[in-house]
C-alpha cells in the first residue's frame, strides 16, 4: 500500500487518521504542494484532479479522500469505523458530505487568505501566476488569486466563514448528548471532520471552536486518541504551523471579530 500525501493537507490528514486507526503502515510518497508536485505528468497519470491523497493498493489507484476512507474500511473491517446501525450511517455520510460539499472548499479560502497568503506574496508575481495557471479549473483559480490577493478582503472569503458557522453548528447539535459525530463511537465522520478544525486553530480563529462546548469537548477527546499522534502531530511542519499562527494573529489584529458571525 502506498499513499501519497502532504503532511499538512485535511484530506491527506483524514485519511492518515483512519490509517493509524486501522494499524495499517503505508509507503510514504510526499508531495510539496507549494512547489506544485501534485502537477507533474506523472502523477496527473494516477489523479488527473492533481490532488492529494491517493492511494495505491493491490494493484488499484483509489482517489477522493472520503472514497478512499471507505475502502480502506471496506479492505480491513477491523476495527470497524462505521456504526453497526443504519441511522448512525446515514449521519457519518451526512457528516462527510457536508465536508466535502461545504467545508472543504471553505476551509481553502481561509487558508489562502489568512495562513499561506504572506508566503505567496512574498514570492515574484510570475511564480504566482505560474502556479496559478496549474490549477485546472477556472472558478476555483480566480477564487484563489482572489483571495491571495485581497485576503480577507476576498468576495469569497465572509462566504466561507459563514460555511464554517453553518457546519460546525450542526456538529454541535449532533454532538449534543453524544460523545462522536455518528454515535457512540468514533467513526469516519470524526475522521473527516478533525482536520478542519485543527486548521482553523492553526489559523488563530479558535471562536469557532470556543464558542461551542460540544465541539471544543469533542476536539480535546479527538487530540487524545493515539491515532492522533501518529497520523497528525508527527507530521506537522513547525514552520507551517507557526507560519499560519503568525498570520492569523495579524489578521485578528486588524480584523477583531474576523471569526464573528456576520449580522
């Protein structure tokens, strides 16, 4: 088995998480997203998305995170991360789906606008652009020059943190009375939803986390599981980290309520 990641990517993250959960070692292939790795032709053969992760196994290219999650607990049933009932399951997909729809082009936004932007400033305006033009779809390159550019000035960018408010105050109901997303045990959905709250922390905007017990107790229990360690923490570049910290505090200091809800 072979997995090709970044070590701060959320998908890649997500699925290194049910990996660790599962106890299943892989072959590292990392990818430096920054320095667009994810576009050379060769690996375009195995994701012609140019996206992270993928995943080699038994001779079969598996891509799309959240698909790739349900392979691997297909592939190796035990320990099983979905609940044994059918209404638990329906509100892991829900949860996962609400990801992938909603929150994972949100949470891009606020990464390029707050933690990455000062980097990709700093570096000549045509190596910006000619990572740009790599990105195959045209919306999603203009939203990203846009918000490098602009910031939190960004037309996309209160958009996306009212996605935030929206899918983490359905977390917190479903995490009403309930000590994971789908139930009784930690399944794929706290898998695919870990992630993205580790990055708006990263970002400096823990009001989303805060501001809902529910979700801050559920974070602090997710942090704790020895998966954790292994699939997020061991792989977190200090730089980074402290890089999009650094960011978000600047931006807090210019926005106060950037985290706020609008009215």
């Amino acid at each position: 088995m072979k997995l090709y990641h970044n070590p701060i990517s959320t998908c890649s993250q997500k699925v290194r998480l049910v990996l660790c959960e599962k106890g299943i070692e892989v072959e590292d292939a990392l990818l430096d997203l920054q320095r667009g790795d994810q576009f050379d032709p060769t690996y375009l053969k195995l994701n012609p998305n140019g996206v992270v992760p993928t995943l080699e196994h038994a001779g079969s290219v598996m891509t799309e995170s959240t698909l790739i999650n349900e392979y691997i607990d297909d592939a190796f049933p035990a320990p099983s991360l979905r609940p044994a009932a059918a209404t638990g399951r329906h509100r892991m997909r829900l949860m996962t789906k609400r990801v992938d729809d909603a929150l994972h082009g949100a949470c891009g936004v606020l990464t390029y606008a707050i933690g990455a932007r000062p980097t990709l400033l700093a570096r000549p305006e045509a190596e910006r652009e000619a990572m740009l033009a790599k990105i195959p779809d045209a919306a999603r390159r203009e939203t990203r020059r846009s918000v490098i550019e602009r910031g939190a000035e960004a037309p996309a960018f209160a958009s996306a943190m009212d996605i935030h408010h929206a899918v983490l105050d359905h977390v917190e109901r479903a995490l009403d009375g309930s000590p994971w997303i789908a139930g009784e045990t930690f399944s794929l959905a706290d898998c695919a939803l870990a992630p993205y709250v580790l990055r708006v922390d990263h970002l400096m905007l823990g009001e989303l986390i805060e501001t809902r017990p529910n979700l801050a107790r559920w974070y602090d229990a997710v942090q704790a599981r020895p998966s954790w360690a292994g699939a997020v923490t061991q792989w977190l570049p200090d730089a980074v980290v402290d890089a999009f910290r650094s960011a978000g505090q600047a931006l807090k200091a210019e926005y106060p309520r950037v985290a706020g809800r609008r009215d």
